[in-house]
C-alpha cells in the first residue's frame, strides 16, 4: 500500500489542507476574482495533488508543487 492508501498518508494530507487551504483560496480569487471559480480551481488543485500525492516529494516540496499548479489551472 502507498503513503496516499495509508492512514498516515491521508492525516498527511488532511493537515496540509488545514495548513494551505485558506492561502490557496486567496491565491485562486486573486487569479480570478471570482469566489465560486476560486473554490472550483483549489478543487481542482487538491484533486490533483491527491492523485500525485505519493510521488510529489520526490522532486519538490508539496507546497511547492501545489501552489505551482494551482496557478496553472
């Protein structure tokens, strides 16, 4: 089983949303200027980090990573 099927791999994940959650909404709304495309694009952020959360510490630090992509979407 990988980190992101383990428990610890999802309380990992879970805090990051605790930590980064809030700063990434305001990073999206500054891109948009729209609150409810703000919430779809840290979604859809989030989805993505999940999808890549076993190898995104491979290369990079995952703040790294997801603020990366959040700003790409």
């Amino acid at each position: 089983m990988g980190v992101r099927g383990s428990p610890a791999g999802a309380e990992r994940f879970e805090a990051f949303i605790a930590e980064f959650g809030e700063r990434a909404f305001q990073v999206a709304y500054r891109l948009s200027d729209n609150v409810e495309e703000a919430k779809e694009i840290v979604q859809e952020a989030f989805v993505r980090l999940w999808r890549n959360w076993e190898d995104v510490g491979a290369s990079r630090t995952p703040d790294s990573w997801f603020f990366t992509v959040l700003r790409n979407i």
